[in-house]
C-alpha cells in the first residue's frame, strides 16, 4: 500500500467515528509488515474514560487477528494542526513496533512523519522490565 492510500484510509476512518461529545473524529489505518492493513476510528462514551481512540482500535484490531508486527500507522483528524496520538496511544504503539513511523495528518490533509521514539522518547517497554 502506498503511503497516500494509507493516508487516504484514515481519512475515510473518520467518518465511521463515534463522537457526540467531542465532535472531533479521528481515523487511522496501521500497516503490518506483511502488508494487511487493519484501520479504526475514535469511539466515545458518555464515561469519558471508556472512550477508545482510533489508533488503540486499529491496533487491537491487529492484534486479535494475529499482528503484531506493525510498521507504520496513519492518524487523520480535522484540525488544523497535526492530529498526533494521545499518550495512551503512544504506549500502545510502544508495546508492539517502538521503531514504527507515525504519519499525523490535519483536517487540510497535510501530513508530518515522526518515528515513535520522537514521539515517546523514553518510553516503557519490555526492557525496563
């Protein structure tokens, strides 16, 4: 899959999000090494802490069928500035792929790269362990 298609998949992610509080959809599409790409949106819940993110949806999408081996994940939203993951997203990510690229788009389309480790520097994984 191509970058762009990747990108575009988040994007039509955001149109299944469930949000009536924050009216703020989000959209992803993470890649696996092998190429099979599993996508999510945000779902919210009126116990705000309930509320899942489209990243973590996507990744445990992945992971219930047998992925683990992520490579790049593309998270699209509608403001003006990047739509960048949340910390609890960024632990996620960090579990599975700490070498991943995080493609953050805004709501023009544009998009910025990041690796995960810029994003999550000293993350926790298994080596602190």
């Amino acid at each position: 899959m191509t970058e762009r298609e990747l990108c575009q998949a988040a994007v039509d992610m955001m149109a299944r999000s469930y949000v009536p509080y924050s009216h703020f959809p989000v959209g992803a599409a993470l890649e696996c090494a092998d190429g099979t790409v599993f996508t999510g949106c945000n779902v919210e819940n009126a116990a705000y802490g309930a509320t899942i993110c489209a990243e973590r949806t996507a990744i445990c999408k992945a992971v219930s069928e047998g992925h683990r081996d992520f490579v790049r994940i593309a998270i699209a939203g509608t403001s003006d500035d990047y739509c960048v993951p949340c910390g609890t997203c960024r632990q996620v990510m960090m579990e599975f792929a700490p070498q991943m690229e995080v493609i953050c788009l805004n709501g023009a389309g544009e998009s910025r790269k990041f690796a995960l480790k810029e994003l999550l520097p000293y993350g926790f994984d298994r080596s602190w362990l």
